[in-house]
C-alpha cells in the first residue's frame, strides 16, 4: 500500500480551492494507490487526519498490514506544515523508504508507505 502526498494548485493543474484573498490558493492533497489502477483522492485541508483500517477514521485502508488507528497526519498552524506520526508502531510507518520514529515534516511528493 502506497500513499503519495501531492500539492495541487490552480495553476498547474485546474483544481480550484478559494482563499480569503481570493487569489487562490494550494491544499495539501493524499492519494491512497493500491494496486495498478486504485487511486483514491483525500484533500487534507488544515486538520488532523488519521488513516488507519477502523471504518471510524478520516481515511479508510482495507489492508490486513494496516493497522485500525496507523498514521496521523496533523497540520501545524504556526509552521503551515504538515506531520506524520506513526500510531501503530508495530508495522511502522515509512517515508521514502525510511522508516519515522519521531514526528516527520511532509513534503510535496513524499511518498508514504504503512507497513514494510
């Protein structure tokens, strides 16, 4: 199971989210790709989100190596970023093939893996 974090814009791709100024503006975005042709599209906006098998979190896995509660990914306010956090500890978390231990800065393209 992969998950891809990608910035979408107006500019370069036609998704259109309003801001306060009316300029535009970028939203975090989560794409969930299971298998060749499974892609499925979760804005993240500017909350907390958990990802995880529970049919009671944000963003649903149906993956045996996933756990119920697996990955949290929170957005700061005061640094505009967004952080993942790995809540199962037992199958980690990895991102670029690393595996996170502490809270871990999200960047455009990283590519998120739940479980080895």
């Amino acid at each position: 199971m992969r998950i891809r974090i990608v910035i979408h814009s107006r500019v370069n791709d036609g998704f259109q989210v309003s801001s306060e100024n009316g300029k535009g503006a970028t939203i975090a975005s989560l794409f969930v790709i299971s298998g060749r042709s499974q892609v499925d599209y979760y804005p993240l906006g500017k909350r907390t989100n958990v990802i995880g098998r529970d049919e009671s979190v944000p963003i649903q896995v149906v993956d045996r190596r996933v756990s119920r509660k697996h990955l949290q990914i929170l957005f700061d306010k005061e640094t505009e970023f967004h952080y993942a956090i790995d809540m199962s500890g037992r199958n980690g978390v990895f991102i670029n093939g690393e595996r996170i231990e502490n809270e871990t800065v999200l960047a455009d393209g990283d590519q998120i893996q739940c479980s080895g």
